[in-house]
C-alpha cells in the first residue's frame, strides 16, 4: 500500500502541473518518451532516460567540463597522481563531499561502487572489465590508502589517460555504500532498490519513479557541487513528439525533448519557444558484409558508394536539417575527430570506378531498421544509388531482427547507426577499426573484415599516455578507414528541442549522459 500511495503521489503532483497554464516557478518539467527506462542503478542503466539523469543525481571522481567535454575535471577527486608503473592512479578525494543521506565521501564507497559493477556484471560492465577486472579479481586493484586516498589499479595495457576517460562514465558513478547496503536484498547489492532510488551527492536526489511513466527529482542542497537554482525537476512519459510539441507550445513543460523536423518547424516563430538541434555521437552509415560474395569485398564497390550517398541532400532536404554531413568514425566534438568531408555526390565517377574495376550489373540487399529514419534514408539511397547504375533491394526489418542478422553475418549490407558508449575515442575506435579475433563484435567484426594493423593501430592509442600522440593515432586510423574501408559513414545526428524562452542556464552536451539541470533557472 505505501509503494502504491507514493506512485499515486508522483502521478497526481504530474497531471497538476500538466493542467497549469504555466509551471511551477519551482519546478522545471520535461516532456520525453521514458519507456526505455527500466533502472537508475548506475550499474544497470544504459538507456537514454536513465543515462541523462545520472550526472544530475551523481557523481564521479571525475567529469567531463560541460563548456569543453574533452576537458576531464576533478569532482569528487580534488586531484590524482598516475603511478611510476603507468598501471595505477591514486585518488585525493573531497574532504568536504557528501552524499544526499549526510554520510561524508569515504574510499569505501569508491572502492563498493567500482567493484559492485563488475561483480554484477550487467549490459555498461565492459567499460571496467576491460581493464582486466573480473568478480574474482577486482577488489584486489582497488585499494584504500587512507581515510582521504584510494589507489585504482588495472593490468590491461592502457594508460591513465584512458583510464581516467573510462572513470568519468556513468556507469563509474559513486554511491553511498553505507545507503546500498541497507537496502541490499538477496545479495543484489542494492540493485533492486537503486533501479527506482538514488544514492548519490549530485545536485537532485530522486523522490520519486514510476517507471515508463513519471521521474520526479528533488535538489541536494548539500552537493558538493552546490544546491541547485531549481527545487525540482519532473520528468513525465509523452510517448507522442506531436503532443510534446503541444505540452511545450501551451506553457504545460518546459522542456521538449527528441522532437522530430516537423515538430521543430512547426514551432518556428512561435512566441515564449525556442529550438535548438544540438549534435550527438551517433553516426548513420552503410556496411557492406565482406564475407558476403566477391562483389561486395571489393574495395572499388566500398569506393564508389562513397559518391553515391547523397549526403547534402538526404541531410538538408529529406531530414531537414536533422542530421550534419559527417564522414569519419569519431563525431565531431570528440578527441581527435576528424571533420573533413571529401566525398561528396557523383554518380558519374561511380560509374567510372567500376567500370574500370569490372563491376557491372551491381545490386545488392540493404538490411534496415522498418523505423524513421532508418527506412526514409534506405529509399532515399535507393534512388542515388541507381543514378550510378547500382542496384538496391531494401530489406526492412525490426530492429532486433536486423541486429541479430549483422551480428551473425546474414546479411549482404545495412543501415545503421552506433553511438558513443563513453566519453573516448577508442569508443567508437574499438567498433569500427578493431576486430580481435575473439568473438567481440566489432562493427569490423560484423563486416568480417579482418584488420591486423588497425587492431595494433587501436591498441596503442589506448596506450598513449600522451594526448598528442594519442590524436595523431586516432587521426591516422579516421583517415584510414575513410578511403578504405567497408563503410560508407554519411550523417552524424542532431538532438531536436524544444525550451520555453523563459529558462536560463540549461547545457546539453554531444553524449547521452551530458545533460545538465543544476544551474537551470526560469
């Protein structure tokens, strides 16, 4: 009865505030689809709606500067010392950082909330096991050596400058291991009780979830980042962009958020509204399966398709401004992207680069995704394509269906899209430019292309302690797979909203979890 008497709270103070002409001065709204949200565990939660909330109700040792995100900060490490082995860093921590319960900051909580990821080993655990940890293994690399300093450690060959790049995910975030364990059941470290409450010493704290439906937020006064400007921030489920649009439109939210290009154009001109179409890390391309025949494996097929992908005209016409032209593995905004666009669209030198190959009569089978704007964009290449002389079947499909045909190779080529797993270059390095061998699916691996160079290529930038050195890798492999390789990477995707013109102070960065409420005021 109490759980049910708090969900009926949650959801009566959101149809209150949907019902005002304008919303609580107190209070900042948000209008979104949450159905993907099934924890807030940072343990567990990889989907968009948990991830935008958990630098709000988190911290880590360290994060990325909101106003230069390859800028890495202390945050609840006042500062960090590399060891002389380059296997280690040692941790100062906030002498004066709390958790919203008023337990104080302790390396016990930094030690439980690393080891507590691997140990329940769920889908974001790979950005730590990489570094060698395992359940057996990983209390032994993390380390108190006071009551101020904790030493983290690792056997992987990485440097600390990547190590300190995996640290500031979210799924790194610190929790109060006094709260968890209070609540632990069955061994579950918490789990249960995290996937609907906080534990954190971000400047929000949750009051209140009832999942796919409403988050509700309230500040931290004692975060050690400071109070918030806003008492609350309340989240609600609105499955439909049109009627977040409308929420938005009528003073009902304050925020709309993954509009669509028709919601954004409707709201242009608008009075009290403003838009903004910020970039994300999340790149659409085409992959051919190089297992496939022998068409598809050669490398003047790879070439043309660079010029008949109509960039500027599925981007700026089809998907009104949506999407950015973008032709590299990094997105633009992260460490060593490379911007360059030397493809552009020309059917006639397709034509001209399998003729001389031999190609002719080319036609091959585009799996995709039956969702916008994966399928829009499929029959859009369909016909750019065919102006070369180039054949395309599209081949809609779930997206779950799509997904296990790529992974199991069954497939001649898709559409698709990948997005940044953490704030690093070797993210989307380790997909695009990196089969092991091992069974890791790589995107590399989904387009059976084997990459003995690259694979060394990639290792070593994760290597490189030195940030030069470490661009100028990332920036070799970009330019590498650009001129060849089995994808043709075309658009780089915006995030549609919508804000009342009325709020100040609201930043929303390149990655998922770079969303940022602490300083919004209206």
């Amino acid at each position: 009865m109490k759980k049910t008497a708090a969900s009926l709270l949650a959801l009566s103070l959101a149809a209150a505030f949907a019902a005002q002409a304008a919303t609580p001065k107190d209070t900042l709204v948000i209008a979104q689809s949450i159905d993907d949200a099934d924890s807030f565990d940072p343990a567990k939660g990889f989907e968009l709606t948990s991830v935008q909330a958990f630098t709000n109700i988190y911290q880590r040792l360290v994060q990325s500067d909101p106003q230069n995100p390859t800028d890495l900060k202390p945050t609840l490490a006042s500062s960090w010392q590399p060891g002389s082995d380059n296997r280690s860093l040692t941790f100062e921590l906030r002498k004066d950082a709390k958790f919203s319960s008023g337990n104080p900051l302790r390396p016990e909580d930094v030690i439980f909330s690393l080891g507590r990821v691997v140990k329940l080993n769920l889908d974001p655990s790979f950005i730590l096991t990489q570094l060698g940890w395992t359940k057996e293994n990983v209390d032994s690399f993390l380390k108190k050596v006071d009551d101020n300093h904790v030493q983290i450690s690792w056997t992987a060959n990485v440097s600390p400058t990547y190590v300190l790049s995996l640290l500031s995910a979210p799924v790194s975030s610190i929790v109060d291991e006094k709260t968890v364990k209070a609540n632990e059941k069955n061994g579950d470290l918490g789990n249960g009780w995290l996937a609907t409450n906080s534990a954190g010493s971000g400047p929000y704290q949750i009051r209140k979830v009832v999942l796919h439906q409403v988050v509700l937020l309230t500040a931290n006064p004692t975060s050690p980042g400071g109070a918030p400007k806003l008492k609350n921030v309340l989240i609600k489920n609105v499955p439909e962009p049109a009627a977040r649009r409308l929420l938005l439109e009528q003073g009902d939210a304050d925020i709309a958020r993954n509009l669509g290009a028709d919601q954004i154009a409707a709201l242009k001109g608008k009075a009290g509204v403003k838009t903004e179409a910020i970039p994300m890390a999340s790149l659409y391309y085409i992959q051919f399966n190089v297992g496939g025949n022998d068409t598809l494996k050669n490398p003047a097929l790879w070439e043309a398709a660079r010029y008949l992908f109509d960039y500027k005209g599925i981007a700026n016409d089809l998907l009104k401004g949506q999407f950015d032209v973008h032709q590299t593995f990094l997105p633009k905004g992260f460490l060593g992207a490379v911007n360059a666009t030397p493809y552009s669209y020309d059917p006639e030198k397709a034509k001209a680069i399998l003729q001389k190959a031999g190609l002719t009569n080319v036609s091959f089978d585009l799996s995709t995704s039956n969702q916008p704007p994966y399928l829009d964009i499929a029959q859009a290449l369909q016909g750019s394509f065919a102006k070369g002389g180039v054949k395309i079947n599209v081949q809609p499909g779930l997206s779950s269906e799509v997904s296990t045909s790529v992974k199991a190779h069954k497939y001649q080529a898709t559409l698709n899209a990948w997005g940044a797993d953490y704030f690093d270059p070797n993210t989307n390095a380790a997909s695009f430019a990196y089969n092991p061998e091992d069974g890791s699916k790589t995107i590399a691996y989904r387009s059976d292309w084997h990459i003995p160079e690259l694979n060394k290529q990639v290792l070593a930038a994760t290597a490189e302690s030195d940030p030069q050195k470490r661009v100028a890798l990332y920036k070799a492999m970009q330019e590498s797979v650009l001129k060849n390789s089995p994808y043709v990477i075309g658009l780089q995707a915006r995030n549609l909203i919508a804000l009342r013109d009325n709020l100040k102070g609201y930043v929303q960065g390149i990655n998922p979890d770079m969303v940022y409420y602490s300083q919004v005021s209206k």
